[in-house]
C-alpha cells in the first residue's frame, strides 16, 4: 500500500524581496542592487545540475566552508521532507533587483514608480533548469496603494517521484544560498487558512500547488508499493519489449536522474536492491 501524503502539502519555496506572512522573519535590508558581472561569476563557478549531485552525494558541505556559510544551512532530502511533513516549507529571500525592471504611471493620486519581474530571467539569471522546474509569480501592491519592490516567485520541482521532488528542492536552495542576491531564509506556516489563499492585498502567497496525493517508492517501477525483484524483473522484460510490458512510473526508476529510464538505470536499481538486502 502506498504511503499517503497530506493532501494539503504544497510545493517547496518562494523567492521574494518581503514576507509578510512568514514565521520569525527578520525585517528585509533596503533593496541592494547586485552588479550583474557578480551574478555571472557565481553561475560560472557552480551550475545547479553540481549543487545536486554534491547535495545528493553527501559533499556540499566542502562548498558551504569554502564561501564561510555555516553547516546547519546545508538542506537535504530528508529534512526537505521533514519540514513539508510537518507542515511547513523554506521560503528562500532574495534580493530581486537584477530581474525587475520599473516605469513610472501618474494617475489622480501622483506619480508612482511601478516595479515588474520578467519570469523568463528567474531560470537564465539565476540558473534554474526550466526542464526540471516551473516558475510563477507577481509583484505586489502594498497596502497604501504604493507600489513598491515586492516580488514573490514560486518555483516547482517537476516530478511525480516525492523522492526527485525533495532532492530537487533541497539542491536549488542550496544553489541559491551560494548567490550574491540571496539574503535569508524563513518558515512558511502550511496552515489551512494559508493553503485556502489569503487576499493578495494583505501581502499573503495566493500561488499554491500540491504535492502528489501519494509517496511513489523510488525504483517501484511496477507500482506495487514496495521496491523489490519483481520491480527489476519487469524493468529488464520492458527494456526487451516496452510493448507487451506495462511500466506503471519510469520516473521511479531513474536512479542516475537523468530524465529518462535506460539500462544504465537497471544496474543502479539492481545494485540498489544488493544494498537493499544487506
């Protein structure tokens, strides 16, 4: 039997210049634009896709010494799950200025400075795949009516995997802690009031996404419920002949996380299970 998940659950984490609506969160600096040339050099030394593999295999730790970031802000799957499971997720702060651009309007009231995020420069500008995550957001209108420099962005994992999901989650905030954009972390509280949308004016995420109903067992290919020799035995006959085999999640199975099920996966998946039985 498969595992159920809150269905309330929802996706991992927001970018943003405030958090109105977060838990023990330090009033945001004034907005610090970031040379652009600084951005760029940080992408250059590291690419998300090596932020994951060194949070995957166990050694970002080296890289959090090297830029003097302390050990306890390291993210892993498992407390990526631990937070969701305890109905709350990171918010990752961001100094957003290098992705917005601004135009003045004038109406009755005066002339006020009106701020705008290009969605398209979160994944370019920061590096985010756009093949393994989606992007949403919107700049906010503050409660005087003065629009002002607040911007939130949800990003997704894509994946039906909750195993993926938590690893992508906890690799992209590890990524983004390297950059010199980034500012803080807090807490999201996954209340049910917070999960019905409260209104846009008092500054509350309203872009909310569910997690699947269900925790798909990596390498449970044959969607049994458990990962086992049957799940390699029908791995190997689909590989032979995909048409007379059903595999019920090949995302599962993709244990060298290369979007895409192949026999490099199958020897993973059989050494999994060798590891398995010891």
């Amino acid at each position: 039997m498969k595992k159920k998940i809150m269905s309330m659950m929802m996706s991992s984490f927001i970018f943003a210049s405030m958090a109105a609506s977060t838990v023990n969160a330090a009033v945001p600096a004034e907005p610090m634009d970031i040379p652009e040339e600084v951005t760029e050099k940080w992408k250059a030394e590291f690419s998300y896709n090596d932020i994951f593999k060194m949070t995957k295999e166990g050694n970002i730790s080296d890289v959090f010494k090297e830029k003097k970031i302390e050990a306890s802000k390291i993210w892993t799957s498992e407390s990526v799950a631990d937070s969701l499971e305890k109905g709350r997720f990171p918010v990752l702060i961001l100094k957003p200025d290098n992705i917005f651009s601004s135009y003045d309007v004038f109406n009755d009231d005066g002339q006020f400075t009106v701020y705008e995020a290009d969605l398209g420069k979160i994944s370019g500008y920061y590096g985010v795949p756009e093949t393994l995550f989606t992007v949403k957001g919107k700049t906010l209108e503050s409660n005087d009516g003065i629009y002002e420099r607040y911007y939130e962005c949800i990003i997704t994992p894509i994946s039906r995997c909750y195993n993926k999901y938590t690893d992508r989650v906890a690799a992209v905030l590890n990524y983004m802690q390297q950059s010199p954009d980034f500012d803080r972390f807090c807490e999201e509280d996954m209340s049910v009031d917070f999960l019905d949308g409260l209104p846009v004016s008092q500054g509350n995420i309203n872009l909310l996404y569910n997690l699947p109903n269900e925790k798909y067992v990596r390498g449970d290919v044959n969607n049994d419920g458990d990962f086992d020799i049957a799940d390699l035995l029908t791995a190997q006959k689909w590989m032979i002949n995909s048409v007379d085999v059903l595999l019920g999640n090949w995302e599962v199975g993709d244990f060298n996380d290369d979007e895409s099920f192949d026999v490099f996966d199958l020897i993973l998946m059989r050494k999994a299970l060798i590891e398995k039985s010891e």
